[in-house]
C-alpha cells in the first residue's frame, strides 16, 4: 500500500513500460481533515522505478 506522510492517497494504478514501472496516485494534502474538503482539491502523483534486473 502507498502511504505519504504529508497527503491522504485514495486510488493508485501500475502500468509496466519497457523496463520501467510508473505508478501513479491520487492524492491530497492531509492537512485537509474533513473528508469532504479532502476530494476538493486533489492531485495526482508519479513516480518511476527501473525494473530489477
């Protein structure tokens, strides 16, 4: 699971390119406590790792 110290992530995916992992999440800042403002202003995310060789 994909956790950030900082943001709330409600949704991620993973896709394989070449030899390379993208993933990327949905996210918002966790200084948004209410749960309703918390879908008001999200963001996305990437992030890119090489495949183990």
């Amino acid at each position: 699971m994909l956790r950030l110290a900082d943001h709330w992530v409600w949704d991620s995916w993973l896709a394989v390119a070449g030899e390379e992992f993208h993933l990327f999440f949905l996210r918002t800042s966790r200084a948004l406590v209410a749960a309703a403002r918390r879908r008001a202003g999200p963001g996305g995310g990437p992030a890119v790792v090489p495949l183990p060789r």
